[in-house]
C-alpha cells in the first residue's frame, strides 16, 4: 500500500507515557474484521478512548484537546503482542506519522516502517526528556529529520540521533515500500526456488 | 565458523543480501487465515499481481469461526464477509482452502503440522504471531503482517534483517504437574515480555529433548510473549517419528532422503549466540499469571509480587494490579475463577485433553464454573472423542464445543464478560483480549482443570 513519503516532520506531539502498551490496547481484535483497509483510526486505543456506551473517556490523552499533533510519544516495549497490522494502519489513518518509544516490539516495528509510520527509538532519558517537554508545554515541537535520522525537542534544542537501516530509509524518503522492490527481482526468486527440495 | 541451528537453516534461504538492509529471505510455506488476508489480496489486486506459487499457502478460517452450530451461517455479518473472502481469494488463486464445515479446518497452528505441511528446516510464516508454534520442528516459523503477507503471496519472499540469536536451556527433571506450559511461562517471567526482543531462540537441554511434540509446540509457541520473533528445538526421532505419514508429509524416498538432511540440522559445537540462558527443571512449578501481561507468573503457590520487587514502572505494574482486581502479596491459590478456557494454538492439541481429562476425571464441574472447551481442530476433536475423552469430560459435567481459537482473542461470541475471571490456556492476558473487561489468568490445562472443578484457583498437584 502506497504511502506519504516522510522527510522532516515538525510537530507537536501527544504523550503515552504508559510501558508495555500491545497490540490490543492499539486496536481491539474485534475490530479486525474488515476486508478493506479503512476506518481503524477511529478505533485506535478503542477501549482506552471509549466507554462501554462509546462515550468518550474524559481522562485519556485522546481525548484531551490540549494534546494533539502527529507524533505519538509512548513509554516503553511499545507495541507488543500480536503481529496485526491493523495496529500500525490505525496509528496512521488516526493521523500519527510518528512513534517514538525507548524500545519498541519487533513486530509493530516492522509493520510500521511497512505501512509509511516511522518509529523512533531514543535513549530512555531522551524519552523523559520529551514526556517533561510536552507536559511543560503542550504546544512545544518535536522534529524528526529522517535525512538526517535526528530528533529534536525545539524548545530545549536537545537532539538525539536514531538509527533506521538505509533500504528502510530510502523507502520512507520515497514512500515505496518492499513489494515494489521483490517484484523487480522476480527472476532471481524463481531460480531460487527451482533449486530447493520441497 | 560453526553454524547454529538457526543459521543453518536462516543462510539456505537468503535470496539476496542487500547491503546496510534486509536479507530478501524465501518463504516455503504459508497460511493464510481469514482476518489478515483480505487486505492483503486487495493489495493484489489493486497492483494487478498474481500468486506467485499457490501451492505453498494453506488457508484455514479459525480467528472469528463460531465455536457451536458450526452448520449454520455465521450470523454477525463483518465475520461471515470475511471467511467467504478467504474461500473466494483461495479459490481465485488456486490455494487450498480448509473453511469451516471442512474436516480439515482447525486452528492454523494446529492443522498445519497435524497435517505435514510443517517440516523441518522450513521457512513458515503466517499473518499471526503465534506462527512461532512450528519452531517445534525445527523450523524458522515466524508472525508477519498484512503487507508482509502480500509479499509473500506474490514473491514467496519477504525482507527481514537476520534476528540475533539467543539459546535457552533447561536441563533436569521437571516435578509432578508440571507441564510444558508452565516452563513457558516460566521462562517468560524470568526474561520478561521484552527480554528477547530482536532474537531467535533455540530451546535446548534435556527437557525440550524429553518432551513430546505438542509439548514443544506449546513451548515455541509462546517464544513470541518474551519478545522473540520465534523459537526453535532441534529435529530429532520425536520430530521425524511425529510427521511419518501426515497427510502431506514426503513419501518413501523422499522422505528418508529428507530425514538425512533433517538430521543435520543441529547446532554445532563451538557455535556463537548472542546471548544464553540457563534454567533448572527443578526451579518450575505449576505457573499461573496475575497481571495483564505474560511475564506477570508466578509458581502457583507464590503470593503476587510487591511493586518494588518488580523490574519496570510502579505506574504501570498497579495499574495492571488494579485491571486484575489484585493487591500486592495476595496469594493466588483460592482466587475467585468464573471461567475456565481450555483450547487454542498453545493449549489446544489431544494432549492438553488428556491432561484437562486426568483431573476432572471422577469429579464434577464446578456450579458456577462456565467451561469453555475447544479443541484446536477436528482431528483433535475426533482423538478426543475415540480415547474416551469425551465421555470423561461429558460425566464430570463439561461439554465440548467445536475447533476455532475461540476465546484466545474472543473474535467470534466466545467472549468473557467484563470484570469476570478467567483461567485460560491460551496465550495472552493483555486489558480485554478475552473480551472487553474480561481478567485472565494463563495456565496450564491441569491448572485449568483443577480450577475447573474446584472454582478458584488450585495447585492441580493437590489432585493429582
Ligand atoms: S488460537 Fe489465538 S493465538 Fe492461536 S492462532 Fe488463534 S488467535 Fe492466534
């Protein structure tokens, strides 16, 4: 699936800062069952963001309009658990560009950098200094520098650098993703393939 | 440089190396199920693809399939349009199609090696994380997402950075009671549900050697709770003797062309990992989760852990606390149990019955127990039905219902009802996963059966 290319991303941003957040908090297995890709945002962190009676729950950051912006700040062992997609599609069609965690599960990970999310993974104490940033001021920036691979809390000027291998770089900074690149090397494959035993 | 299991059968599939990127890595056998296909066959569609090679994906449903009356037409409509969109995408595209109502149809991680599509020094991969369960066979067996399951539909391949590679072992004699399901858990709580992030494992040491096929599904099974992408134990006679005349296992010479190449298939001496764990049989106990992670066990008969004893975030480990209805150093044995659910890819296989069956064996159900029991297939269910099973489940007062995962992720109407307890088999006791509201104890079938008869939770070698 074809997605926005991502360069630099400036933006403010909304703070998780809960650890061990899975797959299921982001998107509730029951809402797994369409057969399109659409529509998951508004079931990200269903249960978190929703009452039984699909009242809003006043007291999750979603729904606190003093947040907002397109990078999504989480704590810890960010996205664990099961290997849905749909977890990674309902961050993007919610309209995050951006996750940033001290460590993230291997899975969401992947599926993120697939469907055009970019996850950034700081140094713990850089997490904190984010966390510490936003809730000083909700309207302080973030900036993510893929080129550069940096990320920057404007206000303070603190900077990090991450790591992202460069094939997943390069797809990212052209909104391409791994398919478009197989199908160029169909030849290769299938002489592969012809030479295995089962 | 000596080769690990691992590497031995990761290397003979890399297709191409693509410098500071991925390894274009070859996939022999995928499954496909009904919630994280679809979209990945409009993905097919919308680029004009074809697939690349149809025989090597299976489709079973199994993630929202009803559980009773499996004869009837799925009512809630978004399930029913998914499972027909996996019958006609299979049948569009010449791949076998195991739906409900077919004798083959089970859990995908149940009918896969019950059936031989699972060998050794395969590649396997499947839009589920639990895919990890055919490690068992010395297989590299790993979850991928929806546009990773494109990949493979139309390419056979997907692209993954090589994972570091970690080894646990377990050596000694595990106790009474204690089953494979425990010295998951166990390990888990040891290493924590992030503690192997970025690494394959492989199991080693007597206990994996010692222990039966399902059992050492169940184990690799759960490798993806600790953070691994996957787990592996070495093939050895169990393996070979286990797949021998599956249904769609090799034949005659074949077969036994393939068994001596199966056999190489061992971690060498001097080998490097990345990192090495070791553990004592003598340590397990019959585990039990009281959190809302896998990671949060304890033996059975331990109290819950004060915060502070905990690595991580008090923050976050009270709030787990509190989901569960639990305080700081309760004991767990003598919790309040509602439900009891026996079934799934960890725990769903002929002998996780036999275990359920060796307990509630001449005891009754427990009055306000409502008991869930879901075999992982139909084969299951038939085995469970010509050992006897049935009628020692059916006299103590149970009732068996029909394959699917059912209440492990709680899609279809299996769902446990907010606020209520649950000791599960099943693999993951995050906020909700059984259903909205519902808490989850994971545990071993025999700790599932003596909290099924007795109504709270019971060290099951009290009854053994
Ligand atoms: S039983 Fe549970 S874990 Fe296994 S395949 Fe089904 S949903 Fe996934």
């Amino acid at each position: 699936m074809a997605y926005d290319k991502f360069n630099i991303l400036t933006s403010t941003a909304v703070p998780l800062p809960l650890e061990n957040v899975d797959t299921d908090q982001i998107i509730p297995a029951r809402f797994l069952k369409a057969t399109e890709r659409k529509g998951f945002g508004d079931n990200l962190f269903r249960d978190w963001r929703y009452n039984a009676d699909n009242s809003p729950k006043e007291s999750f950051v979603l729904n606190n309009p003093v947040y907002g912006g397109k990078i999504l700040v989480g704590g810890k062992n960010f996205g664990s658990g099961s290997s849905r997609e749909h977890a990674a599609w309902a961050v993007y069609d919610y309209g995050f560009r951006c996750v940033v965690s001290s460590f993230f599960a291997d899975i969401f990970k992947n599926n993120c950098l697939n469907v055009g999310v970019l996850p950034v993974q700081v140094s713990p104490e850089f997490s904190e200094q984010i966390f510490e940033a936003i809730y000083n001021d909700p309207k302080a920036e973030i900036e993510v520098n893929l080129p550069e691979q940096t990320i920057t809390i404007l206000a303070t000027g603190a900077q990090e650098s991450f790591e992202i291998n460069s094939y997943k770089k390069e797809n990212m900074l052209n909104g391409f993703d791994d398919i478009d690149y197989l199908q160029n090397m169909k030849g290769e494959i299938e002489s592969f393939a012809n030479d295995l035993m089962l | 440089m000596s080769k690990t299991l691992f590497d031995k059968v990761w290397d003979s599939h890399v297709v191409r190396k693509i410098e500071g990127g991925p390894d274009v890595f070859f996939i022999d056998r995928h499954f496909i199920h009904e919630v994280t296909s679809p979209v990945a066959f409009l993905g097919l569609k919308n680029r004009g693809l074809k697939v690349l090679y149809p025989e090597r994906t299976f489709a079973t449903a199994d993630h929202n399939t009803p559980t009773i009356n499996q004869h009837l037409p799925v009512e809630d409509p978004l399930s029913a349009n998914q499972l027909k969109a996996l019958e006609e995408n299979s049948k569009a595209h010449g791949i076998s199609h195991w739906g409900l109502g077919h004798k083959k149809n089970g859990i995908v991680h149940v009918v896969g090696p019950e059936n031989g599509i699972t060998f050794p020094g395969a590649t396997i991969v499947c839009g589920d994380s639990h895919t990890s369960t055919h490690g068992a066979f010395g297989a590299i067996a790993f979850g991928i997402g929806t546009s990773e399951v494109e990949m493979v539909l139309s390419t056979q391949c997907i692209m993954q950075p090589k994972p570091k590679k970690m080894r646990i072992n377990v050596n000694g004699q595990l106790g009474k009671g204690v089953t494979p399901k425990d010295v998951a858990l166990y390990i888990i709580s040891q290493l924590t549900t992030s503690g192997a992030t970025g690494y394959f494992v492989e199991y080693a040491g007597d206990v994996f050697e010692n222990m039966t096929m399902e059992g050492r599904m169940t184990v690799c099974n759960l490798s993806i709770e600790m953070g691994a992408r996957g787990g592996m134990i070495a093939p050895d006679e169990t393996t070979f003797a286990y797949l021998k005349d599956k249904p769609l296992s090799l034949k005659g010479e074949a077969w036994d062309e393939a068994v001596a190449y199966w056999k190489t298939l061992k971690t060498e001496e001097g080998a490097a990992f990345d990192k090495e764990f070791n553990f004592n049989a003598s340590d397990i106990e019959p585990m039990i989760t009281y959190g809302t992670n896998p990671g949060m066990g304890i033996g059975i008969t331990n109290n819950i852990p004060d915060a502070d004893a905990v690595e991580g975030g008090v923050a976050t480990y009270k709030k787990s606390l509190d989901y569960m209805g639990y305080s700081e150093s309760d004991a767990m044995i003598g919790k309040k149990v509602d439900y009891v659910f026996l079934g799934s890819c960890t725990n769903g296989r002929i002998e996780d019955f036999r275990a359920f069956a060796s307990i509630v064996k001449g005891r009754k159900k427990a009055d306000h127990i409502t008991a869930w029991l879901v075999p992982g297939s139909h084969e299951v269910e038939d085995k469970i039905k010509e050992e006897g099973i049935l009628d020692i489940i059916t006299e103590a007062g149970f009732t068996l219902r029909q394959p699917g995962c059912s209440a492990c992720l709680a899609m279809n109407d299996d769902k446990i009802p907010a606020g209520k307890y649950a000791v599960s088999t099943s693999n993951r006791n995050f906020e909700g996963r059984q259903g909205p509201g519902s808490r989850t104890m994971l545990a071993s079938p025999l700790v599932a059966a003596a909290a099924a008869v007795t109504g709270v939770v019971t060290d099951p070698r009290t009854l053994l």
